[in-house]
C-alpha cells in the first residue's frame, strides 16, 4: 500500500504547534501533539482587511496612486478644498514625509511610478479650473517640473513607471487620446477604443489593458488591451465602474478593479473577470496601488481616512478529518 511519504516524497511532521499560515506550509500535512489533530496549510480566496488610516482623509484620486503594498504614496486630493499634502505608507503606516508636497494643489490627477520615481500628470489645480498641463516628477524627497502633457486634462488614467508611462482619456472634453511619456517628452500613440475619462490602467507600455471609465453620467465596463501602438477591445468588467481602485502594478493578464459601485470587486485572469469578496467600506473616488495579489485602497468620498488592503490568496490552517 502507497505510504505518504512515497507519494508526497516526505514524511508527516510531529510539531508542538501550528506553523504560520503562508510561511511555506501551503499544502503541507502535519501532527499537532499538543492538539492530537493533524492539520494542513490552504489557500482561501482573497479578502480585504483594514490597515492603518491616511492621516488627511481625501478624495478625488482619480482612482490611481504610487508605489505597491509596501511602498506606497498618495498626493493631492479634495480634503475638501484641493490639498497638495503627500502621504508615504510603508506596509504599516501613513507618513507626511520624507516626500514634500506637490508645488501645487491638485485632484483628479493620474499618478504612477514609485516612492522614489514617482510621476503626477494634470489634474485640476486650483480649484474651478478645468484641467491643467502639469506634470510633476518625484524622486523620493522633492518634486520637479517633468514636460507638460500635450492637453489641459484631469481624470488621465495613467500607468507604467515616470521614465516610460503610458496615458489614456481625460477631460473635458473627455477624449480617446493616448500618449507615451520617456520622461523627456509626450508622444501621440494609438487612440484607446473610446472616449473615457476615471479609467483605470494596468501593465507597461507596449503591454497594458485599461478599463472602465466613463464618457458622462454613466459609467462603463468596457477593457481593451494595448500591444504598443493599438488599442483592441477584450472582455468587459462584469460591473461598470469610474473613479474606482485598482492594482496600478497590475499586467496586461492580471488585474484587480474595486469600488464605484461602493464595494464590489473584480480581477481579470487574461480572459475573463471575476467577482470576488467585497470592500470592508464601499466608496469610491479612492486613492490606490499594488498588484492583485496585493494592493491597498486607501481615502475616497466623502473625504475619509480610512485604507483597506487586498491579499490574494489569503491562507488558513485547516484541521483534516481522519476516519
């Protein structure tokens, strides 16, 4: 008869405790002389957990934000009335600094990069202007002047990193524009399948996907892939959404999208989405960033602190039956 330890190439551990779920048990049998049980190590579906709040509640992040789970940064926003305040999170807490703030205040701006190379495009600063040219390049202290993008927009849906970002839509008037930035300059590439605004975007330059958005009053599910130059429509959201979060360091195949409506989340696998657990607290019009194994949303309406993260697959130790 087949012994465990010639079908799984190992014996069953006797252990006094449980080890750590995730830290490299997955899958794995043992004996819990302590308990008398034998448990194993599963993967669960992702879930949402609360982290520390922002220190400034804001919103109007045009859905975007710098960094990754553990390296994160936010800049402007509506507090209310239009912020330039820049917050830093290191997987744990929120911090004003060591990254000043931007040289203007500004929401609705598209943001992408790092801590250390982070990059801000448009937005509408000062309050009741209509979109703005800026762009503003940060190197993990201090902001520059980066070129201007080609048109006074806010709600750009911007990806990629500061020396090699690509951009999509924008208004008003709202547009199906694309450009790439090498950190130098803005060029003109292939227009995205339609006009759109509050779109989120994931992946590089000459491999993304964008979806949502919207063109008005009603938000949209559609997605398109880019291959470098064109813009081809793929699968829709199951749920149309704008001004939502997303996994900005996300790729062309695997993506996260959550919020606006309040609460639902999505992922794509490269052929279809998926609807998984909820947000702890529905909103939208966040801040966000990281990957869909794991990435943070953090402020959104109405000017709230609060910050969840994403973590996908979510482990658990299980106790196995034995009869």
């Amino acid at each position: 008869m087949a012994t465990y330890k010639g079908i799984q190439g190992y014996s069953v551990q006797k252990l006094s405790s449980d080890p750590t779920a995730g830290s490299g048990s997955d899958g794995q049998l043992w004996y819990n002389s302590t308990s008398g049980k034998f448990k194993i190590t599963v993967a669960g579906t992702g879930a949402w957990a609360s982290i520390n709040p922002i220190n400034t509640g804001r919103n109007r992040g045009a859905g975007g934000g710098i960094g990754t789970q553990t390296a994160g940064m936010i800049a402007g926003g509506f507090t209310p009335g239009q912020t330039a305040a820049v917050e830093q999170f290191d997987g744990t807490t929120w911090t004003e600094g060591p990254m000043a703030d931007l040289p203007a205040v500004t929401s609705n701006a598209g943001q992408c990069g790092t801590q250390t190379a982070a990059l801000v495009v448009g937005g509408i600063s000062p309050a009741g202007a209509t979109g703005v040219v800026n762009v503003w390049e940060g190197d993990g202290s201090t902001w520059t002047a980066g070129a201007d993008y080609p048109t006074a927009r806010e709600s750009i849906a911007v990806g990629g990193i500061q020396t090699a970002a690509l951009s999509i839509g924008g208004t008003p008037p709202t547009l199906d524009t694309c450009f790439k930035y090498d950190g130098t300059s803005w060029t003109a590439t292939g227009a995205f399948i339609k006009v759109s605004a509050l779109a989120g975007i994931a992946g590089v330059q000459t491999a993304a996907i964008a979806f949502g958005g919207t063109a008005g009053p009603t938000p949209s599910a559609d997605a398109a892939t880019f291959d470098g130059s064109t813009w081809t429509e793929s699968t829709s959201m199951t749920t149309a959404r704008d001004e939502f979060g997303w996994s900005t360091k996300g790729t062309q195949t695997l993506a996260l999208a959550s919020g606006s409506p309040p609460g639902t989340t999505e992922k794509w696998n490269g052929s279809s989405w998926t609807e998984l657990a909820n947000m702890g607290t529905g909103r939208h019009s966040m801040f966000s960033a990281g990957t869909s194994g794991g990435m943070w949303l953090a402020g959104g309406t109405p000017y709230t602190t609060i910050a969840e993260e994403w973590n996908d697959p979510v482990y658990a130790i299980k106790t196995v039956t034995v009869s």
